[in-house]
C-alpha cells in the first residue's frame, strides 16, 4: 500500500454512521493504518461562505463534518522507517 491516501466508501453524515466510524476506528490496527474522513458537500462555494471560511482551489477543500453532507472514509497506511516491526523480527 502506498503512502496516499486509498478511498474506501461515501456514507451520508447521519448520527448511525458517525457511531460506525467510531467503532472502525476503535477496532482498526492503528499501529499500521490511519483512517481518515473528510467531509463532502455538493455546493462548497456556498457553504464556505456561510459558514465565513475562505474557499481555494489549491487545497482539498474539505467541509467540516458538521457541516458535510456525506464523509469520504480513506485509509491510508503508516510508514514504519526504522521502528518497523518487520525489520526487527530476527528469525
């Protein structure tokens, strides 16, 4: 796996799939992978200036998750170097 980030799934921001996230979250192996979420809206524009936040092309533009209509669940996986556990396994 690489070091970018690989999309999962789409779930709508609904209170039922926060709790699931968290119990992914929960039993995910965190020493090997991060999950991350970020907050997706059809129309950024309008809601970055509702809410008073600067809206640019340059970044994600990720939406708060509160203010999402759905949140994109990616995984992406921990680069060990030299506390690697598979470096230091001596067989």
């Amino acid at each position: 796996m690489s070091r970018k980030p690989t999309y999962l799934f789409n779930l709508k921001n609904t209170l039922i799939n926060k709790a699931f996230l968290w119990f992914v979250r929960k039993k995910l192996n965190k020493v090997t992978y991060n999950l991350i979420l970020r907050g997706r809206h059809p129309n950024r524009k309008e809601l970055f200036k509702q809410i008073g936040k600067k809206w640019s092309t340059y970044d994600h533009n990720e939406v708060p998750i509160k203010h999402a209509k759905t949140i994109g669940v990616y995984l992406r996986e921990k680069k060990h170097g030299r506390h690697s556990f598979s470096k230091n396994i001596r067989k």
